[in-house]
C-alpha cells in the first residue's frame, strides 16, 4: 500500500512541475487585492472605532442566537401541552 503511494507521488512529480509567476504579475495581484503589511492591519483593529464596531457585532449577534434559540424552545415546550 505504501508502495502504491510512492509511485503515485513519483508519477505525480514527474508530470507536475512548480510554476513560479514573474514579480510583476505578483506585484500586480497584490494590488488589485490591496495587500496590507500584518503590521498595518494589526493597528486597524487596535484603533478605539474599529474594536467599538466589533464588539457590537459580536453583541448583536449573540443577542440574535439567544432570541432565536428562546423562541425554538418556547415553541417546543408549547406543542407538548
């Protein structure tokens, strides 16, 4: 079995070749996607409005769970009367 595996990889290997892009097309990816530094967006999300609109985020979405989740369950509870 394992012997099976390495010559699939072997053949795998020998039809495959890496392809390596040219630095500008690259360059060019990077830009239409807007690449940012880990460093700049890491001081993004330090910023006091950003982590206000985060934090509200995630509240509003627990607060719709747990409203969700009450309603499924009173609706349950309600049928077995």
């Amino acid at each position: 079995m394992r012997n099976d595996f390495n010559l699939f990889e072997a053949r795998l290997e020998s039809v495959l070749h890496p392809v390596h892009p040219s630095s500008k097309y690259v360059q060019t990816l990077r830009q239409r996607i807007n690449f940012k530094a880990p460093v700049e967006v890491a001081q993004r999300l330090a910023s006091p409005p950003s982590m206000l609109m985060i934090l509200g985020g995630v509240l509003s979405v627990s607060l719709l769970l747990i409203t969700v989740a009450r309603a499924i369950f009173y609706l349950v509870n309600r049928s077995k009367i």
